[in-house]
C-alpha cells in the first residue's frame, strides 16, 4: 500500500498508482473539494488501485490504517503556517510521525518536499527524534523521474531550492531506550 498525505487534487498519486497498477494508492485530503475531484479524476482515468480518503490524516494514521501496513509513505510541500501562532498547526511534528512510523512495514521509506527551509529544519529535527526512524542512505533514494512527471512541470512556480527528506522505518526493531 502507497499513501500519500495532503494529496490536493490528486495528480502525483494518479501518475503513482498509474506506474503500479498492482499497489494499493490512497490519498488522505481532509478539503472535501479536492478529495472529491481527485476521486473524479481517478475514475475518470480508471484507477481502481486508488482510493481517497476525505478525513484528518492525523486520525486516519491513529484510528484507520493498521500498524505494519504500508510500504511509502509520501508527504510533498505540507502546509508551512508560517505565523508563530499557527506553528502548532503544522502536520509533521513528533507525535504525527511516531504514529506515521508504526502503520509503515518495517524499512518502508517516508519521502518528504518542501521547499520552506525553516520548516525543513524542524522536520529533520522532529524526524530524528523519532527512534524507530532514520534516514534513507542517499544511494537507496528513488529516481525522482520514477514519480511520474518532473517537479518543475507539477510545480512551474516552484523555487529550485526544495528540500527532500528520505526516511524510512529502521528495518530491526529496536529494544525500548535503545
Ligand atoms: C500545500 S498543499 C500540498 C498539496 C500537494 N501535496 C502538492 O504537493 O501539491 C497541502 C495539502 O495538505 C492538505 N492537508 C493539510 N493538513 C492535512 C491533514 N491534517 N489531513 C489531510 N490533509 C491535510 C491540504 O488540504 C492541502 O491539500
């Protein structure tokens, strides 16, 4: 199973769930317009390995999705909310991606975007202090060109500066306080 979170109108997950046809794709977008035009779009295309989810991502991973089930995870240019008030609104915190770690099967890679440096840093920060996570050696990181189409033609206004993030669940379990 391949996720992807805050998945907007759908079209990375299309292009996704189009090179595997034999992966389970599901979106999770909690604004029920774009759940429902990336739905449309998939029936349109006749996608039947991909599925929306119109729900709160955070209660999807908690609540829905069962522990060791997924083998990606994807989370491309989550909202930054940049004012200081706001910062507790971001969706990639600890807590967040300790949940994220225990539905990802063991060795699973979770592939972050962003191209707002200031959030990448607290995610590297948050990444690391989830113990059951770490980084992706460089050399294991997909060909982007395997995700479908370029960034620059999903995202023409983009900044060429984005950083990704590539972890995955550490493949052995590690004993509590290890
Ligand atoms: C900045 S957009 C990026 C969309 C898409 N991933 C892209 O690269 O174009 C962030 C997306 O995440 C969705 N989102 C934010 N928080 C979410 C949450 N807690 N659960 C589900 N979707 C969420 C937003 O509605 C929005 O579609």
């Amino acid at each position: 199973m391949l996720i992807e979170i805050g998945s907007r109108r759908g079209g990375f997950l299309a292009h996704l769930a189009e090179r595997n046809p034999d992966a389970e794709c599901i979106g999770i977008e909690y604004r029920a317009t774009w759940a429902r035009e990336a739905r449309e779009s998939a029936r349109r295309r006749g996608l039947d390995n991909l599925r929306y989810i119109c729900a709160d991502a955070r209660e999807v991973v908690r609540h829905l999705l069962m522990p060791e089930e997924v083998d990606e995870v994807y989370v491309l240019f989550p909202d930054p909310w940049h004012k200081k008030r706001h910062l507790p609104r971001r969706l990639l915190q600890p807590g967040f991606l300790r949940d994220l770690s225990r539905i990802m099967k063991r060795g699973a890679p979770l592939y972050i975007l962003t191209d707002i440096a200031d959030y990448a840093r607290c995610i590297e920060r948050d990444l690391l202090e989830v113990a059951d996570l770490e980084p992706l050696p460089e050399s294991l990181w997909p060909d982007e060109s395997d995700w479908g189409p370029s960034r620059k033609d999903r995202y023409p206004r983009l900044p060429e500066e984005v950083v990704i993030r590539v972890f995955r669940r550490r493949p052995v379990h590690l004993a509590a306080g290890s």
